[in-house]
C-alpha cells in the first residue's frame, strides 16, 4: 500500500510504499497501539506512518543515534 503522509517537521509531502493491509488501518484508527497493528513494520516506517517524518528527516534534525 502507498501511504503518504505531510512532515511534521517540514511540512513536506512523502510517499512510502509499505507492506501493511486495511483490516491493520482500521485495527490502527479504531484505537490499537501501533506496534500492535503493524507489527511487520520497521520503527521508522511506524513513525512515519505516525508522524509524516522520514527517516533522512529524522536524522537530520536530530541526528542517527537519537
């Protein structure tokens, strides 16, 4: 599924391509903890998924070993 998602910290539009399903979106919107409903899915890719933020973004503002 392509999930796009506007940074919260630069307000720029992205795209990601991840490995997730509908029934783990609505299993996310109806309250699940987000590990819960994406288990599959890396930590940057549940934080963007979260927050808009990518992982090149997160680095830059607040360096790799934050």
């Amino acid at each position: 599924m392509i999930v796009s998602r506007t940074s919260g910290l630069t307000g720029e539009t992205h795209s990601m391509v991840m490995d997730i399903t509908r029934e783990q979106v609505r299993a996310y919107k109806a309250g699940a903890l987000i590990q819960d409903a994406f288990p599959n899915l890396t930590a940057d890719e549940r934080e963007f998924f979260k927050t808009g933020i990518t992982p090149s973004e997160w680095d830059k503002f607040f360096g790799e070993n934050v």
